[in-house]
C-alpha cells in the first residue's frame, strides 16, 4: 500500500512539472495574434462574399509569420494582402506586406497562405504585439482594390 502510495506521488509529481514547462510551440514567441476577415469590417464598401481568418506570429527575434485561410465562395480574384496601421473603421498606411507580387494573383476557392513577412521602415513586430487592437489585416481583390475583406487584430 505504502509502495502504491509513493508511485502515485511520483507520477502526479512528475505531471504536474511537465505542465508547467513551456510548450516548445510557444518557446520565442513574443505573441500570437488573430484577425476574423469579412466584408462588413471594410471601410470600402465591399460586398464581397469571401471569409476568412489571419494568424500572425512575432517571434521574440522579431520576425512576423502569417497563416491565412480564406473561403472564396464568390471566386473573386484576390490580389493582395496586408497589414494595415488604424483602428477599427478607419483606413490606414500599409506597414507589413503579406500578400504581393510576384505571389500571382488567385480565384481558388480555398485560399491558404503562410509565410515570414518583412514590415516597412517604422514598423517592428514588438509594435504589433503591444497595441495590436492598432492593426489590421485586409485582402484585395481586383472587385475591391481598396480591400475587400478585413479584420482588427486581437
């Protein structure tokens, strides 16, 4: 009984320290923030029926990775993706590129892109991480140059 007692102890000892460990997912991750893409988001008066979401990453070292998934039901030909510098309902600058030429233009009807983006002069991912509510994320289409899906990052 004593032997069975001292096991458990081990074993909730033993896992209550492995959860307390950082994941390795997480080790140099600065923050991790997301932005739900839609058209009623957009200053532009867009229509466009495509959805989607954005997943962006700042590593500690400053690097900026992007995940995008978008629905396309419409087929429309989206040609461009960024983040953009204003809160919600206010156009803003370009500061992160992520979606641009030479990346050709697509009207699949699921859109799914990652990549390490390179921000403009100004811009650092730190920034992003302490105000991100500051930030969001659009897709253009050749229907909606101006943008055509968006969404604040959280």
């Amino acid at each position: 009984m004593r032997l069975l007692l001292c096991l458990t102890a081990a074993v909730v000892a033993a896992v209550l320290t492995a959860s307390a460990a950082p994941g390795k997912s997480h080790q140099g991750v600065m923050c991790v923030l997301h932005a739900k893409l839609a058209a009623k988001n957009e200053t532009t008066g867009s229509t466009s029926t495509a959805k989607g979401h954005t997943q962006i990453k700042v590593g500690n070292d400053g690097t900026i990775e992007f995940k995008t998934q978008i629905l396309n039901r419409g087929n429309e030909t989206f040609v461009a993706g960024h983040i953009h510098q204003a809160p919600a309902g206010t156009a803003g600058a370009i500061v992160v590129p992520l979606f641009v030429s030479p990346t050709p233009p697509t009207n699949a009807r699921h859109i799914r892109q990652r990549g390490v983006a390179t921000p403009n002069a100004g811009t650092t991912g730190a920034a992003l991480c302490q105000n991100p509510s500051a930030y969001y994320v659009n897709y253009h289409t050749t229907a909606f140059t101006g943008g055509a899906i968006r969404g604040q990052l959280r």
